[in-house]
C-alpha cells in the first residue's frame, strides 16, 4: 500500500509540473494575441408602446491587445425599422462616449461610431484605448429600434435574434436579459416566451410583465433568440407592422415540434450515453469478477512431469518439425517469425526430401534442390515451403540453394509472405489440434499489457485532475477558456465526477488483469505433454553417446532425427553422433544407388565427398540452414529499403504561414 500511494504521489506531482507547462504554454503562445472574452453580457430590453424597443446592453469584457470593439447588425427592413439613439458608455470612468461619423478600422480611445457601413451591415465600435495592454472594461451600449414589434389578428409578437448563428467572435461566460412589456397582460397565460440557441438556455415569464433569460458559457457563434408572444393587445404598432391573418396556433405548433425535436434529440443522446455508460460498467465488473476467480487459483493448473530423455519421434507420422520448432520455443506468447524461421525452412526442406516431394543433390560447395512430387498432399505450413521453392525455380530443372538469395533479394514480398504464412499455418494447426488456446493466448497477452495500461490510464485521469485544479485558478482561467472553448472547466468537472465510478472500476479491472499472468495456462496440457517431449527428445540427441544405449537407431531413424535435428538447432552434433556409431557412412564406398535413394537425408548430411575437403563442425545442413537464413535477411533488408518514403509539396494540410490580407468581420468581436 505504501509503494502504491508513492506511486500516485508522484504522478501527482508529475502531472501537477505537466498541467502548468501546458498552461504557461498557452499564456504564452496568447502573449501577442488579440484576445477578447466577456465575463457577462446583460441585455435591458424595453418594449415600447409603439411597437419600437430600447436596447441597453451591459459588457463586462477582458480584452487584450484590442483597441477597437464592435457591433453589428444585419439591416432588413421588412423585419424592423431604424437603429437610433445609440450611445455608448464607458462605466468604469463614467464616460459618455463621443461619437464620431466616419467608419474607422481602429476607432481611437473614448470615441464611437454607429453607421451604416454598406452591405446591409449598420456596425456600431467604439475605442478602447487597450490595443498593446489588456484587462477588465465595462461598457454600456444603447439604442432604439423601430418597428420591432409585429402584430396579427390573434396575437402580437416580439422575436428578436441577439447574436446571429456565426456571428459572434466572443466567448461569454454569463449571459442574462430581460424584456419589459410597456403593460401587464391581465393573465399571466395570455403571456407565452421561447427561447433558440444554445439547449443549456433558460427562460421565463417572472411576472405579468417581465420575461427574463440566461445562458452560461455562451459558446463563440452561437445563436441567441428569442420570442415573446402576447394575445392581448398592448402595442400599437404601424401599418407596415400589421398582419391580417391570426397567427397563434401556427407560432404554437411551430414552436412545439421544435422543442419537440430538441428533447427528443436530447433524451437519445442521454438513453445512449447512459446505456453505453451501464454497458461498460457491466462489462468491467464481470471482468473483475472473472480476474478475481483467476487470481484465486494456485497456479495455472498444468501438471508438470519430469521427462529427462525420450527417444521417440512425437506422433511419428503425423507430426512436422514445424510443429516441433514452434512447441519448442513456445513460451505462452505468439513467436515472432525471425526466431524459428531458418530453422523451419531448413528442417522443412529435409522432410520434403524424406517425403520424396524433392531431392537434395551436391556438387562441391553447391546444394541443388529438385522438385519430383506434388505438394498438395502436404500439411499447409509445409506447403508454403514447398510453393516457395516452386516459384523461386521457375524456368528451372534444378534450384541452387544460394540462389535462393536472389530471389528473396528480387522478390522480398513474395518471400516474406511464404516465410510467415508457414508459422501462422503452424500456430493454426497447433490451435485446431488443442494444443494451444487461443482465447488463453490473448488473454495472458493482455494481462502482460495490462499493467502498463492501467499507469497510463491513471495517470491521464490524474494529470486531468490537477489540471481542472489549476486551472480553477483566476489567473490562468481565462487564457484556457479562450484556448479550449467557453465552459470547457464546467464541463470536464461535470464528466469527471460522472465518468468517476467507471474510472475505478476500469482501473481495479486492469489492476487484477496485471496479476494473472502466472495463472493463465496458454499451452494445454496435451500441448504441455508433447512440448516436454521434444524438450527430452533434443536432450536425448544431443548427450545419445553418453548415454549406455545398447541398441543402436537404425538408419531410416537417424534420417528422422536429422530433420528434427536440424529444427532445434543441433544438427552437427548429431552428425558427430553418427560418425561414431555408423562411420561407415562416411565413406564413399558405402554409397550406391539403393543406398541414396533410400537414405536420401543420410547421405546429403554426411557426403564423403563434402566431407573429404571440410573439417569436423560443418556440414551441409549448415550451409542449407546459412543459406535460408541469409535470403530471409535479405527479404527483411529489402522490405525496410523499399518502404521508406519521402515527402513533396503535392498537398495535404495548411502551413502555419500566410494569412497577409485582411478579411472583413462581421457580428460581435474586437480588433
């Protein structure tokens, strides 16, 4: 426990010491930014008698390297009149504003304009006198909008959108408003508001006179609109404001299938989150309660024997030094194809020549192999060995085992492939014979991994919470926000404190997955059986003239011990064993034509000719199992070649420079 709480003390302060690099990073790289955040924007809106409004906005903004704040709004006659009476107020000096009449990219200190500026845009900016400096302002922005308010025979309405949908440059943290009816309607139903935009938005009617809305974390570009409706006439509004048709129950409908749609929306996005959220919990909690059960167990329940020495071929007849090789090495986890693919090739060429399939013939330093029988009876790892050589002496009676070089040199794909379908064709029929469990297999490699994922995920969480901590902190809240996105804090602490449970149970999970390695038996115990087998069987090789043998292996069961020889590597040691107890097969006389047709591996490993001109410790297998090692290096070499690549300007995503033209802005922002 101790060790466990140092671990996550340390995390801890790792991740505190990363949070405030990231953080510091980010003031930094906004050093020289233009940056402009509202901590509250507040609309006072007045409905007028004669259907025209008052406007008083409220901007409690941080601004930095920003001389110049803006409004806009787009002109359309047909859904309201003139913008007049602006004026705009510096509260913090209880300045009135001087306007001025002449539209100006960067408006000088204490001054303003409200124009139209063409485009149908009428903008109204002001100074800030803030352009190389930053900190908190206040300001006041009035006017009076004509014709605002339209009437119908049935209801009169109010729908006024305050920040057009891509429009707004400025993140607001809290925005608030109220609208004023120039009377009380005599019921409060008579009454109806709605509110667009961002779905965390709230309004409501607070009396017969009074509505009143609020939106946190208004997002940048987000729309803001909102709709209030009364069937009691209160305004006396202009003709060109006048609807001669009832509009009522069409506003309601409307107004319904949209708030419809958005709790529908809203209530699957929850059902999903939910649902997925209880999946994953279920999940993760039968997995500890399958991780805990394994834990329980003594050991990984094979029963493990002694067997010193064995003599016997396993399953002779049926078995392939393939099978051999990979049980041999075979330590719980997949072996990786370069380990056992040399040995594999070599003793799979010497069993296709006991199988009578091909011929192994010398000439000096030369082996040459032929093919003479079909392949297709082979078991499918054997086969891949087979269609190897097949296409490497195309156009050819006979292959030069060097040759083999070249085509893996010129054909590197090709080779690869073969090479690796013949130890996954083991692996498979290793599977399909139960000798290995697959499902085993992955779980025991899982649980290797599965420690260092539960650090990792650790500490993310962690290195998460400290800096949802620190950046709680005020100096470093707005240079985030701004950043990572309005509300992005509130957010992340909301989904911490959610997503928390499933945290635990993910992280225990994991943490028990780390503990079952030397529970889990990948290898069966029939595998078990045979893998311990061949184990006895190469120490039987290797020490057979130390041992008081008194019947001597005939020679069609040396044959045999050769190919398997050769998989496990020790080839020339049996050899030697050989020359002790049949020395006559070293000698030419021995040799005639039954001898090598039906002692074909004999006679290609103990050659009295090769052997005439070599010294003890070589041998054909070598220069066989040298020469298959070498094309599959240069089949590796070749792919590593040939896979590098390099880049050109043809395309892909933007550069960091450009961006020498200035484009015109629009909707609420500062330059």
């Amino acid at each position: 426990m101790k060790k466990f709480l140092k671990k996550i003390l340390i995390i801890i302060i790792i991740s505190a010491s990363i949070s405030m690099f990231f953080i510091i990073a980010m003031m930094k790289d906004s050093r020289n930014e233009k940056i402009q955040y509202l901590n509250h924007l507040n609309y006072d809106v007045s409905l007028n008698k004669d259907g025209s409004i008052n406007v008083v906005e409220t901007w409690d903004i941080y601004v930095k390297n920003t001389g110049t704040l803006f409004k806009n709004f787009s002109l359309s006659k047909s859904l309201y009149g003139n913008i007049t009476d602006v004026k705009v107020k510096d509260l913090e000096n209880n300045l009135e504003l001087t306007e001025i009449y002449e539209e100006k990219y960067h408006v000088e200190n204490n001054l303003f304009y409200a124009l139209d500026i063409g485009g149908n845009v009428f903008e109204i900016a002001w100074g800030t006198g803030m352009s190389t400096s930053s900190g908190n302002r206040k300001y006041q922005v009035s006017y009076k909008i004509e014709d605002v308010i339209t009437s119908y025979k049935d209801c009169q309405e109010f729908y006024w959108k305050f920040i057009e949908e891509g429009k707004n440059a400025i993140p607001v943290k809290t925005l608030t408003g109220k609208i004023t009816l120039p009377q009380e309607v005599q019921n409060i139903d008579n009454l109806k508001v709605w509110g667009h935009g961002q779905v965390n938005g709230n309004i409501e009617r607070t009396s017969n006179n009074l509505v009143e809305f609020e939106i946190n974390n208004l997002r940048p570009n987000a729309m803001l609109e909102v709709r209030v409706v009364t069937t009691e006439d209160i305004f006396n509004v202009s003709e060109n404001k006048e609807r001669k048709y009832r509009n009522i129950d069409k506003i309601i409908e409307e107004e319904t299938q949209w708030s419809d749609e958005t709790n529908r929306q809203s209530m699957i996005t929850k059902i999903v989150l939910i649902a997925i959220y209880a999946i994953l919990l279920i999940i993760y909690i039968v997995k500890i309660i399958k991780y805990r059960k394994i834990n329980h167990k003594e050991n990984d329940g094979i029963i493990k024997k002694d067997l010193e020495y064995y003599r016997e071929i396993p399953r002779e007849g049926d078995s392939t030094p393939n099978e051999a090789i990979y049980l041999y090495h075979f330590a719980k986890e997949k072996l990786e194809t370069s380990t056992v693919q040399s040995q594999m090739v070599a003793s799979t060429i010497l069993n296709l020549c006991l199988k009578k399939i091909i011929t192994l013939e010398t000439e000096g330093e030369n082996i040459y192999i032929s093919l003479i029988g079909d392949g297709r009876s082979l078991k499918k790892e054997e086969y891949q060995v087979y269609k190897l050589l097949a296409e490497a002496m195309k156009g050819k009676e006979k292959l030069e085992i060097k040759e083999l070089n070249d085509y893996a040199k010129e054909h590197y794909s090709n080779y690869s492939v073969y090479i690796n379908r013949m130890v996954n064709e083991t692996r498979n029929e290793l599977y399909n014979m139960q000798y290995i469990d697959k499902k085993e297999e992955n779980t025991y490699r899982q649980s290797k991994s599965a420690g260092l994922f539960f650090n990792i995920f650790l500490c993310v969480y962690i290195f998460l919470l400290t800096f949802l901590a620190l950046i709680h902190i005020p100096a470093f809240r707005i240079p985030v926000d701004i950043s990572l996105a309005i509300g992005w804090r509130e957010n992340l602490t909301t989904f911490g404190i959610i997503i928390l449970p499933l945290i635990i149970v993910i992280l225990y999970s994991l943490y028990l997955k780390s503990k079952i390695e030397n529970k889990i038996a990948v290898i069966t115990q029939k595998g078990y059986d045979e893998k311990i087998q061949w184990e006895a069987l190469k120490r039987f090789l290797e020490n057979y003239s130390l041992l008081n043998e008194k019947e001597i292996p005939q020679l069609a069961v040396w044959e045999k011990y050769l190919v398997y020889a050769t998989g496990f590597g020790i080839a020339n040691k049996v050899i030697d064993q050989m020359r002790a107890k049949y020395p006559k097969v070293f000698l030419e006389d021995t040799w005639d034509t039954e001898m090598k047709k039906n002692y074909p591996i004999i006679y290609f490993s103990t050659n009295p000719i090769y052997y005439a001109t070599h010294t003890i410790g070589t041998s054909t297998i070598s220069l066989l199992d040298q020469s298959v090692s070498k094309a599959y290096e240069t089949s590796v070499a070749q792919i590593a070649i040939h896979n590098t690549s390099s880049g050109f300007g043809g395309g892909g995503g933007f550069s960091g420079g450009g961006g020498r033209r200035r484009w015109p802005e629009a909707g609420m922002g500062g330059r």
